[in-house]
C-alpha cells in the first residue's frame, strides 16, 4: 500500500483543481478530514480528502 501524503491547503487545491478558498470553505463547512497541528497549520491527508469530495459527487439525471 502507497503511503498517503499530507499536504497544506496550497498544495492541496492545485492537486484536485480548486481555489485554495474552496478549500478552506470546505474545512470550516467540514466537508473534507484535516489534521490541525497547532493554532494555524492545518494538514490534509489527499487519499481522505478524494474519498470525502467522492461522497458528494453529483451524478446527472438521465432524461427520458
């Protein structure tokens, strides 16, 4: 098994093509896992985040 990386909110927005105030906005909504370290540092493991945003993916409704 690969070992998961941590990343920062910088780094982590551009692996998965958002803004970094995307990120953030999903942190304090709770939508994705982190690991604070400390009053400001805050970690994302990129393995948990993709499986978290996997859960609210939208699939288009198939039209009749």
């Amino acid at each position: 098994m690969a070992q998961d990386r941590l990343v920062n909110i910088t780094t982590l927005a551009a692996d998965i093509g958002v803004a970094p105030r995307t990120i953030r906005t999903w942190l304090h909504a709770k939508k994705i896992p982190y690991l604070r370290l400390g009053h400001r540092t805050v970690l994302f493991s990129t393995t948990k985040v993709r499986e978290a945003l996997d859960r609210f993916e939208i699939h288009a409704a198939t039209s009749k």
